[in-house]
C-alpha cells in the first residue's frame, strides 16, 4: 500500500498518453485536422468490414514463370548456337522436366555447343551483399541418345519467384496509386504470395483486372506471305508463333521481340476523330524511339503486332516510316478499358503472372452497419458490466470500472500507436476484454475477503489480497495470451485484428488492474481509515458454501462422456457446415431495397444459371440474403462470372449486392491446416506453462479439461448446424484460453491448499478449494456473459456464429474447471507431500535459484 511518487508518476503518465493517443481517432475529421500540430495524429485504420472496400491475394504463376523462362531459354540458346556460332540445332521443350532439349544437326560440334551453352548460367540472390555467392537457375546434362538438356534447377525456380513477387508489389503500387485510392495495403507474404487491400475501393472486379492483369506489352513482326492456319497444317517456320488476336482470329508472328514496352515513357487514352474510337496513344524514351524508327523504315508495307499479354491486339500495315517515337493502340475499347490500359502501360508491366486465389469485397455501407453494430454491442456490454460491478461491489466496484474504461483507453491508444487496423472481430475482441478485465479484481477482492474473515486488519487484509492474488492472475492471463499469441501468428486478416486487440487488452489490463486499482484504493485508505472491509454487496452463493463436488463428480464425468461421444459421433457422421474458408467457393451477401427478401423467389431466379450447388439462406435483416456457390471449375475468373451472373439475376427483384467472398481450393485447404495446427500448438503451449508453473499432474488435467470444452463447442457447430469458418477457430482458440483462466485459478488455490493442509484428505481439499473460489467464478462468468450477450444480439449476422460458440464455450468452460478438473487431477496421481518431502523441495528451490545468482 506505499505508493512511491515514482509510480504515481507512471500511472499519471501513462493514463495522460493514452488519452491523447486514442481521443483524436474519435472526433470528426474536421476537428482531426484542425489538432495542433504537436498533438499526435490519429493512427487506428479502419479494416475493410468496418469502412468497405477490396481484398485480394494474389499468387504468383508458377507454371507460367517456368513456360515463360524455358522459351526465353530456348529463344537464347538458339541464338547463342546458331547465330553467334553457326551450330545448327533443333530445340524442343520438356515442360515435364522443366527443360529444354537440344538436338545438334552435327554432333560433332557438341563439345563446342556445350561450352558456348554455358554462358546462359545465371546465379540468383535474395540479398544485396552476397557477392559470389547464390543459387545457380540452370543445370546442364545429356540424355541416353546424346541430345544436350538445359533444366531449371528448384532452388533457381524458387529464387526468381521470390523475387518476381518483390518486384511486383512495386508494380502494383504504381498502378493502384495512378487510380487515385488512398492508404492501401500491399504486402508481401511468404515466397509467392501478394496481399492487396484498397479500403472503399468497391469495384472489386476493375481492381482485380487492373492489379492481376500482366500488361507486358511487346512489338513483333507479322511473319509473311503465310497464314496462322497454314503454318500449322505445314509446320511451324522457324523462331515464329502463333497468338490469338482480339477479334478472335490468329496470327503468325515472329518469336523475337523486335521492341518491348520497356521502352515506353508514357501512355494515354484518347480519341480518334477519324475513325470515332477510343484508343490508347503511346510515347516511347530515346532508345526505344529509334529502334521503332528502324524498324517501321526497314519494313514499310509489311505488318507489324502490338502484342499485350500474348494477345494481338492489334497488327496494322507500316505505310510509312515512324520517327517522332509515338503511336497509337486501336481495338475493341470502350472509354474505361482505354484508361485502364493506359494505367497499366505507364505503371509497367508485372514480371510475372498474378492468379487471384482469395477475393473478399464489402460495400460501404455494411461497413457502417458493422461499426454501428459494434459500437451497440460495445455500449450495452459496458453499461452492463460497469452496472453490475457497482451493484456487487460498492465502491470497489467503482474502483475496478475505473481501471476498466482506462484499459479501454490504452488498448485504443495501443492500436493507434502501433497504427494497427481495427476490424469488426478486433471491436469483438475489445468488447470480450471488457468481460475479461474485471476478472482480477474480482480475484483481489474475493481474496481481501477471504484475508478478513481470517483476522487480518483491513490493511493487513487489502496488501495480502494484492499480494497473494497476483500471481494466479500472472498466471490466468498469460495462458489466455498464448492463444492470442498463437492466434494472430497462424491467422490472417480480421482474424489477426482479434489477437491484436484481445492481446493488447490482457497486457493493459495486467497493468490496470492491479497498479491503478491498488493506487484508488491506497487513496480511499487514507482518506476512510475503515475499521472492516465491506467490499461485497451481492453475491449469487454464499460464503461458506459446502457443495461436495467430489460426490458428484462421478455422475457429471457420466454425464460428460456421452455428451463427449455424441459430439464426436455426430462430428463423425453428420459433419459441419463449413464456410467457404474451408470448402472453397463464393458467398454474395445480398440485400433488397425495397422490402422484404423472399429466398424462394431469390432460389428460383438462381436455379437455371448452371453454377452448380446454389445455397440460399436468410441471413440477419428480413431484406438480406446470404448466397453460396460452389467453386466454379474455371477458377477465379469462373467464380467472377458466376458473381455476375448471380447480381444480374437479382437486379430484376431490386437486389443489390453488398458483401463478396471468393476462396480458391488451394487457401481453403491451407486455412483448414492452419487452424488445426494452431489449436494443436496452444494446447502444447499451454501445457508447457502449466507444467512449470505447477506439477505434470495440474498440466495434464488442465489440458484434459480443456479439450474437454474444445470438442463441447466444436460439436455444437455439428449438432446446431452454425457455420464453422475461419472466425469459428478463433472462438476455439480464445476458448482455450478462458478455460484455462478458470481452471488455473482452482489449480492454483489447490495447490496453496496442499501446503497449508497437509493432512486433509485430497478430496476434501479439493472440495475446499473450489468451494473458495466458487464465488469468484460465478461472479467474473456473470460478467463475461454480460459482455457476450450484447455480442450475440447485437454484434451483427457475420459475427453470430462466433459469438454463440464463445457463450456456449464459456459456460461449459466453468462447468469443466468446477467439476471435472479435481477428480482428473486425483486419477493422475496427484498426492499429499509430507513435511520431509515440502522441506526438501523448497531445498532444492533455494539451491537453484542460488545456482542462477552466481552464473
């Protein structure tokens, strides 16, 4: 109870910083703007459920990175032999083995062929600094018949992707800068991967053209005097192709590039008056001026392709020769394809093929009934708790609300220095914390009690109840950050954004509720000078209470078995309806204008679009619809289709679309994998920590309880029929966290228990220690459900199924810690120490703690 200045000082400080941390991102943009300058800026970013906008995740093309490398391999290598050393060859591709063959018309010049080959080795580095060292792309051999193989080594493949991915992520930012969007989000994830998100960017569709699209623009002649189809019924003439055009024909090109689109400096659209099109006008630099003169002076009255992505566009007649180092583009346009490809001419093309594996787009208005929401559930579970711990505990109650809308304040404060993004399952993570944060000051003060009733005075009574208390809560709250740990390092998105701020809210209310409750209540101390403590008014059992838990244990494990079996039984045989997450495929939230939806009427106008399985279901409001659609067989551009086609349906009925979804197969397996792995790593986690904090029994019955109430909530997705999606393994994974909180609390006290009555039989000591702490565990459960509830009703339809596995979970959290941790704790051989055996291992403590001291 003695506040040094030096820690009056911290709390006011940090009380100080987080106000003006987190009160700007609360006012108006307006008055945001008009903040003096040495005030710091709002730094919370909005997510894209909260504010509408796009997500992608983009891939890089592995197969189309080794084709495209293997033909330029060829193209060089034919040179190389050929040209620069009159070898005569015929070269074919092994796309199987990717590699290339080489067929030598004299083998006799095959050691001369080997060592020109050589040259095309290339060595690839990650880094900067690694002079003479990396990884060589290119392997040299020979087949049993004598032909030379040029392969590409996996290490060189792996390289060039990642590094194609570092170069993309320029080229995208330059061409979502040239749209105009603000604060976008483009990372890098993993070797191969791109994440984009463009907050209340709607148009999903234009953006994923505009950022996947390649836009590698080359210039070819047209091979003369034969036809597409005439090549291919005679045989391909040497060094040419054959690419399809724009108006659906093909043409017979020569493989080398006569220019690229390197070359350009600058692309516009504009308009042609001759001929009433749009088109897109081009400029190239010094270099690339002169060699279109060259080449439009060397060949005037031949034909000559502008070529974009392997697709002709267009392949006019040179009348004349072209010096001035401009041209035009002309095509099918419209006057938005015009500009969009000259955003992607001037921003470059990308060095590799971009495949749409993820898609999720939410309009600007859900965003604002998801904040509105939100912000509902928040306000109803604050009044909520902060009323009832007024009603329970007086004064202290007073005392913990304070030290709770503090803990408020700095988690904002926290997301804003950080500049972390808030999504809606991160505003349910706050509002989780808000049940969660009292628990420890209900642990102290349940303990003060306890300490009084004992014949401590009420000084004596307060520092044993801040004493004692602190470290079951160390203990309770570090369990429950494993899991947000785990959380935010095996999620991804809105899922991060929860473990960010249920992470942030266990740490600040560590720092709430013990350093700024202690220092209310050092003050209230000084200034009452109490004779008793009255820190109770309500309570939902008694002191004193006697219930012979080990009596019934027996019949509650019964009762816990079968419902263990029919959990997994019906796991087992009905299954789960598993969101797009995990199955692949394309979820349309839509919404009706103009009344009510009618599901038969939307299932009816969806039937005869040949999409496959169609689920359509209500969901949330009387006026919005939730459409599922198996994933296509096309692909992402398929499943775009499919969108189209399904909003084209549905605009005859007024309906609008106002949420998309698309998940390939290949995420939703890895996102399947990574939550199965995740839960798997807490659980080790978690029984690392127990099992060093307490003995081997504590940890294996704490893990044992726990997937208790792991396979409880899974089998309610099965049995009730909730969606299990990516948000249903983050309920699982905070689930394990709050059932280890109530059962490291009866733990803990077991075990203080054992020193303190060495000759009470176990059970009884059991009996006796969640007998203590029963009061504390109806009460902080009773709080959590209060900030759970408002979840549920109010929290919105996207975050349902969460939210009533989390009530579910919690609840049969409590069950498990009360009842079944003690007798498991009994059949893993949990004993009574003697006097000999206590004295010989806190011997045996000192030793190694005196041990530690002189190392």
């Amino acid at each position: 109870m003695n506040q040094s200045p030096f820690r009056v000082a911290i709390i006011l400080l940090v009380a100080i910083a987080g106000i003006l941390l987190a009160a700007p991102n609360f006012l108006p943009r307006n008055v945001q703007e008009a903040l003096p300058g040495w005030l710091p800026q709002p730094g919370l970013v909005l997510g894209l459920d909260l504010q509408g906008g796009s997500h992608l995740l983009l891939e890089v093309d592995r197969s189309g990175i080794i084709s495209q490398r293997l033909s330029d391999i060829r193209r060089d290598a034919r040179n190389i032999l050929a040209n620069q050393n009159g070898i005569g060859n015929i070269i074919t591709t092994d796309e199987a083995a990717n590699a290339i063959q080489i067929e030598l018309t004299d083998p006799s010049q095959k050691e001369q062929a080997r060592t020109a080959l050589q040259a095309l080795q290339n060595t690839l580095s990650d880094t900067l600094f690694s002079a003479g060292a990396g990884i060589d792309e290119l392997v040299f051999g020979e087949t049993p018949d004598g032909r030379l193989t040029i392969g590409l080594t996996p290490g060189g493949i792996t390289q060039r992707m990642s590094s194609l991915v570092g170069q993309s992520i320029e080229v995208i930012r330059s061409r979502i800068d040239e749209l105009g969007t603000t604060e976008p989000s483009i990372q890098r994830q993993g070797d191969t991967r791109v994440l984009v998100q463009v907050p209340g960017f709607g148009d999903s569709t234009r953006l994923k053209n505009i950022i996947s699209q390649t836009a590698r623009l080359t210039f070819h002649m047209v091979y003369p005097g034969m036809t597409a189809d005439q090549a291919e019924a005679q045989g391909l003439p040497a060094g040419t192709m054959i690419l399809p055009s724009q108006d659906g024909a093909r043409e017979l090109l020569y493989e080398d590039v006569a220019l690229g689109g390197e070359s350009l400096v600058d692309a516009q659209p504009a308009y042609d008056p001759q001929r009433g099109i749009p088109v897109v006008s081009f400029k190239f630099d010094t270099r690339g001026a002169i060699t279109f003169g060259e080449i439009t002076s060397a060949n005037v009255g031949q034909r000559f392709a502008i070529v974009l992505d392997n697709q002709v566009i267009t392949a006019p007649v040179i009348q004349q020769p072209i010096t001035g180092g401009s041209g035009q583009i002309s095509g099918s346009f419209t006057t938005a394809s015009a500009n969009d490809l000259a955003v992607l001419l001037r921003a470059g093309a990308l060095p590799a093929s971009l495949n749409v594996i993820e898609e999720r787009t939410v309009d600007a208005s859900l965003g604002a009934d998801s904040i509105r929401a939100g912000l509902t559930a928040g306000v109803v579970a604050s009044v909520l708790v902060v009323g009832f711990m007024v009603l329970a505990y007086g004064v202290w109650g007073v005392f913990a609300n304070v030290s709770l809308v503090l803990n408020i304040i700095l988690i904002f404060a926290a997301l804003s220095a950080l500049g972390a993004t808030l999504t809606l399952p991160g505003i349910a993570g706050i509002v989780l914390t808000i049940g969660m944060a009292v628990d420890a000051n209900v642990l102290i003060y349940e303990r003060m009690r306890e300490e009084q009733r004992d014949g401590r005075t009420p000084l004596q009574a307060i520092n044993a109840g801040f004493q004692r208390a602190w470290g079951t809560i160390i203990d309770s709250h570090l369990t429950q950050l494993v899991a947000a740990v785990v959380l935010y390092f095996m999620g991804s998105g809105p899922i991060q954004g929860f473990a960010v701020t249920l992470g942030l809210g266990i740490l600040t209310s560590l720092f709430t509720s013990y350093t700024v409750t202690s220092y209310q209540v050092n003050l209230w101390y000084k200034r009452v000078r109490p004779k008793r403590l009255k820190i109770q008014h309500f309570r939902f059992i008694p002191d004193g209470t006697k219930i012979p838990f080990m009596k019934i244990s027996r019949y509650v494990i019964a009762l816990s078995v079968v419902m263990t079996v029919v959990s997994i039984g019906t796991a087992y045989f009905k299954g789960f309806n598993l969101g797009i997450d995990f199955v692949g495929g394309t979820a349309i939230e839509v919404q009706r204008v103009d009344g009510p939806a009618d599901v038969g009427r939307v299932r009816e106008l969806l039937g005869d679009l040949e999409l496959g399985e169609v689920q359509v279901q209500g969901f949330g409001t009387p006026q919005d619809v939730l459409v599922r659609v198996q994933a296509q067989e096309g692909g992402q551009d398929a499943d775009q289709v499919a969108v189209a086609k399904v909003r084209d349906a549905l605009a005859t009925d007024h309906y609008e679309i106002r949420r998309t979804e698309a998940v390939s197969g290949t995420v939703s397996g890895e996102l399947a994998w990574t939550g199965t792995i995740a839960v798997i790593i807490a659980l080790i986690c978690i029984l690392i920590y127990i099992w060093f904090r307490f003995e081997w029994q504590f940890a294996m019955a704490a893990v044992t309880t726990t997937s208790h109430d792991l396979i409880m909530t899974i089998g309610l997705f099965s049995i009730s029929g909730l969606e299990f999606n990516l948000s249903s393994i983050a309920a699982v994974l905070t689930l394990v966290g709050l059932s280890l909180n109530e059962t490291v609390v009866v733990s803990d006290r077991i075990r203080e228990n054992l020193r303190k009555h060495r000759k009470m039989p176990l059970p009884e000591l059991i009996d006796l220690s969640i007998n203590q702490t029963i009061v504390r565990t109806s009460l902080t459960q009773f709080t959590l459900l209060l900030a759970l509830v408002p979840l549920v009703l109010f929290g919105g339809e996207v975050l349902r199924s969460f939210t009533i596995a989390m009530t579910f979970g919690s609840l049969v959290g409590m069950y498990s810690s009360v009842i079944i941790n003690g007798p498991i704790l009994i059949n893993f051989g949990l004993k009574q120490k003697s006097d000999e055996e206590v004295a010989a291992a806190e011997d045996a403590k000192k030793k190694r703690s005196a041990d530690g001291a002189s190392v």
